[in-house]
C-alpha cells in the first residue's frame, strides 16, 4: 500500500515516507492516521460553529485532542486500535452535529449546510478503509492545492498535534480552558476550508503558536499544581539491586499511580528518558522507590530496553519496534500502541506491569553511584535570578545558550554535543527536552556557584525556557531578541514543531534549526520565515559559535 508521510525530521530522503516509514509506520497505519485526521476536522466543523453560539461537549472537546495526540510520530502503531478511534469519531461528529444544530434552534438561526471532512463516509471494512485513506494523502492534495498551501496546512496540523499533547497531559491532571478547545476547532474548521490563502495560512500558524503557548501554560499550572515546582535534585543514573520497572514517554499522572502501586513490593522505579525530570518534583520524588534514571534518548531504546532487567511502561512517545527479547515485559498506556504489546486501560491498573517486574531478574548488583543534576524549571531559576542578573552585569556570564529539542537518529545530531562542549566557560546552556542525552552526563562546572547547565525539563516545559527569557528581558529592560540568549534548536517531532510556532509567535528571532528543516516547509515558506522572523538552518558547531558569539 502506497503512503505518504513527512511529519517528522526523519522522513525518507529528507522528502518523505512512501513505502514504510523510517519510524516504522507501516501504509496502513498511516492511511488510518490520514483518516482520523480528515473526521476530526468533520468534527471541528461542526464544534467550531456550535462554540461560537455558546454550545460545547467535553466528550468532543477531549477526543478531538486525544485523536491528535494519537497521530503524532513514535505514539500509535496499531491499525485495530486506529480503527476504534475511527469509528469513535463517526459517532462524535453526528454528536457534534447535533449539537450544533440544536444551538441553531435555540439562538433561531439555520445551520449550514456543511460539506467535505463533516460528510465524508468511511468504509466498513478495515482494508476498504485503509484503501480509501489513500485518497485523503498529502500527495493527492498537493496535486489539487500546490505544495505551498499544502505544506502550511501541515505545519498547522503538526502544530495542533503538539498542542494537544499539552493540552492532553493537561487535561489528565484535571486543567481544562474551554478557549483552548475554541481554538482547536476554529484551526480544524480552517484547516477544512478550501483554497485558504497563503496569508490565511501564516496567520493561523502563528495563532497555532499562540494556542501552544495557552496549551504549554495550562499544563505548567497543572503539573505544578499537583506535584509541586521542580526543585534542583541529583538524579543516580546508576542501577540499584533489585526488581524493576522503567518508565518512558511524558506522562506525570502514569508515573505517580504506578509509584502508588508498586510501594511497599520491592520494586524499584526508573525513569527513562523525558521522565527523566519527574525526579525534580517535590510530590515524586518524595517516594523513595523512584531511584534513578536509566538509558538515554528514545532512539536507544531496543538495546537499553533489551537489557534492562525488568519491566518497561511506555506512557507517551517514542515507542519504537519492541525486539522479541522484551515483547512480554512492555507495556503501553495513555495513547501509545503497539500491535500485541498489552495495553493498560484509563483505569491506571498496573498489575500486568508489576507481575513483569516480579517475573523478571531484576539488577543483581548496585552500580557505583554516579548522579546529574535536573529540576530548573522556571521557579527554580527565578529563584536566583538577582545572582544571574549580577553575574550578567559583572561580564561573569556572557552569553546564554538555549540547546533543546528532539534526540533522533541522525549521525548529524553530534552538532548538538559538539555545540554544548565547545560553548566557552562563561557562558550557560539551558536545556530540555530529549537531545540533552547528547551532552547532559558531561561536567560543566559552574559559575559563582550557579551550574552551567541548567536542564529545564521535558520538550513539554519549553514554557520554563520562554518565562525565564521573558523575565530576563524585564530585568534588562530590553526584548527577548535583544538579550545575550541564542536558540539552538534540534526537531524531530511534532512537538517541537509547536514549540517553535510558540516562539514565532512571541516574536523570538534568529532561531537555529537542525538537524535538517522540515520535509514540509516548501523554499517559498522557507524565504517568508527567513525574512520575517531570520531562521536559519544549523552549520557547524564552530561557525554558530563564532557567529553568535561575534553578534
Ligand atoms: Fe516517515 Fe516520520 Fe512519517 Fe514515520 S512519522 S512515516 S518516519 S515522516
Ligand atoms: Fe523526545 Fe520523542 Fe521529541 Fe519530548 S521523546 S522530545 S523526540
């Protein structure tokens, strides 16, 4: 079956996936993922004309994030699992519809006739179904509305996607903004209008940024909420004797009741990967079973999670193809799936993951200690920020260097190590997100006492990183742009897509970007986002240093 897909860094040949994806998605996933895609902008349709009268339903607000969510790179894998979501959304979009169209009578007016994505009728049959998401590819659309407006429509759609991975974790914790769910339809709604213009579709990816930084807000308020503000912690990334559990993805909530479930049974909890912060909240890390981290970033996970010798949850993305050594022993939750991989339920039940850790060996001996620091999130470094401010002013610190983003594959990706060893001894690096692994295990020492790296989070704290900048600039009376803080960024998800539409839409400028740009920004976006805004792909490491460095 034919496929395509260049939602992510990765694409084949940097153009796009056509046979299987570089990640693993196979034809029919990605038709079935193209389908929940065009129904969830059916059900925006109608969601978006019923809020703007006053009318919401939760159930649709939810699924339409969680059906986003679910599309992103490295989450879902499962046909039959798509398939339910699929004719999920059948049911949502005539619950949607009637929704609108009772407000209609209540506020006396005739609802439109809609057409295109709130119409369109899936096949029964799973193959049918598949076949015909086919008709609904990138390639067919780009033959009908050009490659430009096509290429901004799924920046807007990659965007979204990353905002309702916030919005989801979120929404777990019990923070819900009912403008956030406006916004999302509205963008759906656009995103089913035909032949939008080119101005019609910057804006809105700007107002997809502005919507991340509502969705990144609301789920800093959540996670703060519950489980208190990050606080500077020495995280072991040594083993410890004894059963085990590795915990991998983004999911706070997951990680807290498996915490619950697996106290008092000697057990102990690793974080893996983005969970890796986790270690920094007071109501976390308060349970003493959560005793390290293990591994690095997403993409060595079929050897670490090979020898890792105990069970593994996999909350968020990235999953990849689980090897036949740890099939039995990884578990997914939340949206992940994996064919055959046991799924645990919304109920949080993480008996099957428990009786893994139990069956399995577990460290047999304690590794010599070795720990890094984490827990700078924004409260954290405001916290000593009459220090930063005086240690600016006394020329101590020189320069800030924001190294974040994505791990992946690439041998290109050593630009980020490279980068982070060669930034000179009095200047800092702010970090989060996954392509820390390249660097956040070396020594940096510190200036006056303040560590030169300064790890922020998850991509999903990306909010720590802009209220830092922000207060920053406060203090020096001057624009984010002008202050001595450069971004570096590396992508390879949609997440990062929406953190960087985020910062465009603040006004943040001269942001790096590698390891390569995105498949789906065509050269005539590209020259639009160069002009407007001065992006500029990565070089070397050296040449950026000296560029940044001399400005
Ligand atoms: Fe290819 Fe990335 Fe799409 Fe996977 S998510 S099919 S690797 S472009
Ligand atoms: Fe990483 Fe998958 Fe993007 Fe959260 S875990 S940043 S890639």
């Amino acid at each position: 079956m034919s496929m395509f897909c260049y939602q992510c860094e990765e694409t084949a040949k940097g153009l796009g996936c056509t046979t299987v994806g570089v990640c693993g998605k196979d034809g029919t996933t990605a038709a079935l993922q193209d389908v929940l895609i065009h129904l969830v902008k059916g059900i925006s349709m109608y969601a978006h004309r019923a809020a703007q009268i006053g009318a919401r339903n939760p159930e649709i607000d939810e699924f339409v994030i969680e059906a986003l969510f679910t599309t992103i790179t490295n989450v879902n894998f499962d046909p039959q699992r798509l398939e339910g979501l699929i004719r999920r959304a059948v049911s949502l979009r005539q619950q949607a519809k009637s929704l609108y169209e009772s407000a209609c009578a209540q506020a006396g007016s005739a609802p439109e006739e809609l057409t295109g994505p709130a119409i369109w009728q899936p096949e029964d049959d799973l193959d049918a179904l598949a076949y015909q998401g086919q008709e609904l590819s990138i390639t067919v659309r780009q033959a009908v509305d050009g490659e430009d407006v096509v290429g901004l429509q799924e920046l807007i759609t990659y965007g979204l996607k990353g905002a309702a991975a916030y919005t989801d974790h979120a929404l777990i914790l019990g923070k819900l903004d009912p403008k956030v769910f406006a916004t999302f339809h509205a963008a759906l709604d656009f995103l089913a209008q035909k032949r939008p213009s080119l101005d019609d579709l910057l804006g809105w990816a700007l107002k997809t940024g502005e919507l991340s930084v509502h969705g990144m807000e609301l789920l800093d308020a959540a996670n703060t909420g519950a489980y208190g503000h990050p606080e500077p912690t020495a995280v072991p990334v040594t083993a410890v004797k004894g059963k085990a559990i590795l915990v991998s993805g983004h999911d706070l909530k997951d990680l807290e009741e498996l915490l619950k479930q697996t106290e008092g049974k000697g057990i102990n909890v690793y974080t893996h990967g983005e969970m890796l912060p986790c270690h920094a909240y007071p109501e976390l890390k308060k349970y003493k079973h959560l005793v390290g981290n293990y591994g690095g970033a997403w993409q060595d996970q079929r050897q670490e999670f090979d020898k890792f010798p105990g069970a593994i949850l996999m909350t968020t993305n990235c999953i990849q193809k689980p090897k036949d050594s740890y099939y039995g022993r990884i578990f997914t939750s939340g949206v992940v799936a994996w064919p055959g991989v046991t799924h645990v339920g919304r109920d949080r039940d993480f008996t099957p993951v428990i009786e893994a850790a139990l069956a399995a060996s577990g460290f047999e001996d304690d590794e010599p200690e070795k720990t890094i620091m984490v827990g700078f999130g924004h409260h954290a470094v405001l916290g000593v920020a009459d220090k930063i401010i005086d240690a600016i002013k006394a020329g101590a610190i020189r320069h800030f260097f924001l190294i974040g983003g994505c791990d992946g594959r690439k041998s290109g990706r050593n630009y980020y190590t490279e980068l982070a060893e060669q930034v000179p001894d009095d200047c800092m690096i702010l970090t989060l997100a996954c392509g820390k692994y390249r660097f956040n295990k070396l020594d940096f020492g510190d200036i006056g006492g303040i560590p030169r790296l300064l790890d922020m989070g998850q991509c999903n704290d990306a909010y720590s990183a802009i209220k830092v900048a922000s207060a920053l600039a406060e203090a020096f009376e001057c624009g984010v742009n002008d202050l001595p803080l450069s971004l570096v960024l590396s992508w390879y998800e949609q997440k990062a897509v929406t953190v960087l539409l985020a910062l465009l839409h603040l006004g943040i400028k001269n942001i790096r970007l590698g390891p390569s740009l995105p498949a789906f920004v065509t050269p005539n976006v590209l020259k639009v986002l160069v002009e407007k805004f001065g992006i500029q792909p990565i070089k070397t490491a050296q040449e950026d240093l000296d560029a940044i460095l001399a400005a």
